[in-house]
C-alpha cells in the first residue's frame, strides 16, 4: 500500500496561482538553467537481470524521493529497474519543478521545453546505459509528473514505450511541442481523484477521452479523492504492469 501524506495535497494545492506570477517567475532562472540542464536521478535495481524499466515524474515542488516508494508499489517483486529523476527547475515556492506553471493543461513554454529536452536526452541516455529499449519500459508520474509521462510517451517523432501510467494530471498544450496519438499507442493508466482541487477531475475524463478516440487502451479510475494517488489503484496498476511486460522467456 502506498501512504499517501496530507502534505502532499497541501503542497500541490499550489499548483492553482495567478497566470501572470507564473510568467513573472521566469525572471528567478538563472541563465545556466535556462540554457544547460542535467538531470539528476534515484535508481532501485531490479532483483536480478531487469526485465525492463519504470520510470517516475515527481508533482511540483516535490522531488525525486517521493515517488521512490511508489517504485516498489508498482514492481513489488522488482522485475524492473527503477528510477525516479529529480525535476530541473528551481522555482517559488521550493522544491524542484517541470515548468513554471501558465495554468492547468497549459504549461509555460520556455520552461517546458527546456525540461522536456532535458528529460528526453537523460531517459534515452538512462535506457542505453542500461541495454534497455522503449519497449521495455513504463513511464508515470503524478501531477507535473504526469504532463512529463504524457510528452515524453505521446510526443512527436518520440519512440513508443511499453505503457504509460498517469496520476492526477492532464494532456498538455504547449506552444512549439506536439503530441503524437496517431495509432499504435501504448496501454495507458489514468488515475485522478473527483475531489481534485488542484486539476479538476475533468481533465483526466477528457484525457481518457481524447486517448480511447485515437485508439489507445485506457485503464481508468476514478476515486472520491483530493490531488491524491489511490493505493487502491497502485495495486491494479501493479498487476497491469506485469501483464504489459511480462517476463522475458
């Protein structure tokens, strides 16, 4: 089961402030940020030879120790090689960050790019140093994390991954980035809670939508929850995961 802390709802309770701070906050990134950006990362080996990976997207203001545990949750007998990366950005009110926040289902372009970039050049980095192939691997995240998993799985001219595991978050539109959901598109898990104060429990309804009319299989839950993650579902995600990579004969 998966703990899930009233200060994470609290935390991300931020995600809802004016449009134009969100812009404003752009003047806080330094100039090294902006134009050279490393991830950095928390790796959970495999129990033996990785059947393949998950790979986890912390929410705003968080980091990569907070979805570690989830790792086990979802791979509890550690078939894959875990790893959850550390967000690039240094923003108001603390902690790490995707993107500087230009309101739900629109992040702020400059900043997403930038991560979007980064996160593409460490996991496709992360999967050779390891001999592993996209389509061997799950990536999820919560909240912001989310809007990562959606762009790093869907984006244009991305290679597909094994599945998708999404958690309160919402499909992006974003100035100079594509999704790509022209078929085959990977199993996809959504997740959201209705009390969802932070992204409404609309976007993740019309997540499903968008991504069962272009062809994908969805896996949806929806929980009386607030910006939460469902252990319930954690443990049908954990299931769901082992029959979308199941061991290598």
């Amino acid at each position: 089961m998966v703990a899930v802390s009233s200060g994470r709802v609290a935390r991300d309770a931020r995600d809802v402030v004016d449009p134009f701070e969100a812009h404003r906050r752009l003047d806080c990134i330094p100039a090294v940020m902006i134009y050279g950006v490393a991830l950095t990362a928390r790796l959970r080996p495999a129990a033996g030879e990785p059947e393949g990976a998950l790979v986890l997207f912390h929410g705003r203001g968080a980091d990569e120790n907070d979805l570690f545990p989830l790792l086990d949750a979802l791979d509890p007998a550690r078939q894959l090689l875990g790893a959850t990366p550390r967000g690039p950005l240094s923003l108001p009110p603390g902690g790490a960050h995707w993107y500087a926040l230009g309101g739900i289902g629109t992040p702020e372009a400059a900043t997403f790019n930038l991560s979007y970039a980064a996160a593409t050049e460490w996991l496709d980095g992360f999967l050779a140093e390891h001999g592993l192939a996209h389509d061997r691997l799950v990536v999820g995240g919560f909240s912001q994390g989310g809007v990562m998993t959606y762009s790093l799985g869907l984006g244009s001219g991305r290679p597909r991954p094994a599945a998708l595991a999404v958690f309160s978050s919402f499909l992006p539109t974003v100035e100079g980035f594509e999704l790509d959901l022209s078929p085959p598109l990977p199993p996809i898990a959504i997740g959201h809670g209705t009390l969802d104060p932070v992204i409404g429990v609309e976007w993740g309804r019309q997540a499903r939508e968008v991504l069962e009319a272009a062809g994908a299989e969805v896996l949806y839950r929806e929980t009386p929850m607030y910006h939460q993650i469902d252990p319930d579902f954690v443990l049908q995600v954990a299931t769901w995961i082992r029959q979308v990579i199941p061991p290598r004969e």
